[in-house]
C-alpha cells in the first residue's frame, strides 16, 4: 500500500510560513504568554471525563527535561522546577481552528476527553492503536500549573490524514478536541496513535487557550506547539496492522532533521510515552507557556 501522503509538500514548513499564511490572530498569540497568567483564572468549561483503554506501565520510555516535571494541586502552588517554555510552533495547514478554512472550536460538542469519534452531524470513528495524551500546562516563569487553561488538540488518523481537511474525511471532525486543566494544570485526551507521514516526524499538534470559553470562541492563542512522540515506541506501533507505510516514512526522517522540531532536536517537545500496544500507551508532557 503507498505510504501516507496525505498533506502537501507545505505541510509545516515552519513558523514563518505559517505566520505568512494564516490568520492575523495567530501572529498575535505569540505575543500573549507573558499576560497568560492573569487571565488564566478565568471560568472554564466542565470538561469531559476520559476513558483510558488498559494502560499498562510495561514499555519504552523517552523523556526530556521539561516532560519530566509534574504539577501539584492548585493554582497557587509550585507546579514544577526549572519548566522551559515550549517552542512556538507552526499549527501546520489544518488547523480547524478558523485561521485556515473551517473552525471546529465553536463546533457544540469539541469539549471532550475522547477525541476517536466525529461529533455533531459526522460519524466516523479512527481507528488504531490507543494513545491516551496527558498535559501538564504549567505558567513557566512561575512555576505554577495554570488551572483552567484550555488545550485544544488535532492529529492525523493511522493512514495519514486530518479530518476537515484530507481526501476522503473532509466531512469528518474526529481527532480533534478541547479539554480544560484541573488543579494540577492537567488535560488528557482519549486518541489513536498517529500515522507517520511523507517529510514529518510522528507529531501531535495543540493550542493553549486562557480558559475553555477563549479556545471555543477561537479566541486568543497563548501558545502553538508540537509533541513528538519517541523513535522506538513509534516503531512497534508502525509494525501492526493499520499503519502501512509509517514505517518506510519514519525510516526517511529523524528529529534532527525534521522541518518543525529540527531546531531544537525536540529536546522540549519528547513526549514520555509508557505503554505497549495490546494495553495501548500514554504519552506525558509538560507545557510551559
């Protein structure tokens, strides 16, 4: 089967592409985490509870500095020590966030926890190996986790493809969702391991929003970046049924050369992911914004 080719040879070519494409309201989030904090207290939607499916703790592991550091309860506590922040990253061609086509975020039904299924009037379900993504956004020049932040998060299915936008799932709205962070600046989201595609390392996309009620009025962004997911982990789940041509693509990159996280090796965007794939895995990450 031929690999993924889904996005186009622009696909996330860097910020300064994006910057010249996109909206104007993404140019002026990057200009907007420095006054994060002062309206991160801002009421949030009630998120939705996640399902984990079998987790289990067996697995390789990769961390970075910055994924390592967890939060503790409360607004007003330290959340983690010496938290860079995370680069700002292009949000890519397909956004769904209004900037480049259609906007899911004022979609009734994006503030969920399992991000698998379509919502509203779609019904498509993505199928592949379960992924549970947990978030620690943390304010990092304070060190304190940003209860009621909102994280708004998107991804291509197991063959490559971005719902709204691709070939095939234009009509379709699953792997995208918004959560709001608990008292330890916590979201995590119910997903699928994603393909990986022709020219790009295995990656996750998100959006850090003030509160629930900024992402879902697509609102001012604090902060766009990437996750990348871990080289060995990436391999097991490109050696299972469903990811045909992941494995020829993945052999045909690495983080030093990718186009997004090629600047800095990833070193702040490496998720720790534990797991294996008949229990599914877990990938952690700490955000600093």
């Amino acid at each position: 089967m031929t690999p993924p080719t889904q996005p186009p040879p622009n696909h996330d070519r860097g910020l300064e592409y994006d910057l010249a494409t996109l909206h104007r309201r993404r140019f002026l989030g990057l200009f907007t985490a420095a006054g994060f904090a002062a309206v991160a207290g801002c009421s949030a939607d009630e998120q939705t509870a996640g399902t984990q499916t079998g987790t289990s703790t067996s697995a390789s592991t990769s961390a970075s500095p910055s994924s390592s550091s967890s939060a503790t309860s409360g607004t007003t506590t330290s959340a983690a020590t010496d938290v860079d922040e995370i680069p700002q990253e292009t949000g890519g061609p397909y956004p769904g966030d209004g900037s480049n086509g259609p906007n899911v975020l004022t979609q009734s039904g994006i503030v969920r926890s399992d991000i698998t299924k379509s919502f509203g009037s779609a019904s498509g379900v993505a199928t592949g190996v379960p992924l549970s993504v947990e978030l620690t956004v943390v304010d990092a020049g304070q060190d304190k986790a940003l209860e009621g932040a909102a994280v708004y998060l998107w991804h291509c299915d197991a063959q490559g493809r971005y719902s709204l936008y691709s070939d095939g799932v234009t009509e379709e709205n699953y792997l995208r969702g918004v959560q709001s962070a608990d008292g330890s600046g916590k979201v995590r989201f119910t997903t699928i391991f994603p393909a990986a595609y022709m020219g790009r390392w295995p990656h996750i996309h998100f959006e850090v929003y003030a509160s629930a009620d900024e992402a879902t009025k697509a609102g001012q962004i604090t902060r766009t970046s990437q996750l990348a997911l871990p080289k060995d982990v990436c391999s097991t789940v490109y050696a299972t049924d469903g990811y045909d041509g992941s494995a020829q693509n993945l052999s045909r990159t690495s983080l030093e050369n990718d186009n997004v996280f090629g600047d800095d090796d990833g070193v702040h965007q490496l998720a720790t992911v534990t797991g294996d794939v008949s229990g599914g895995y877990v990938a952690t990450l700490t955000v600093g914004v």
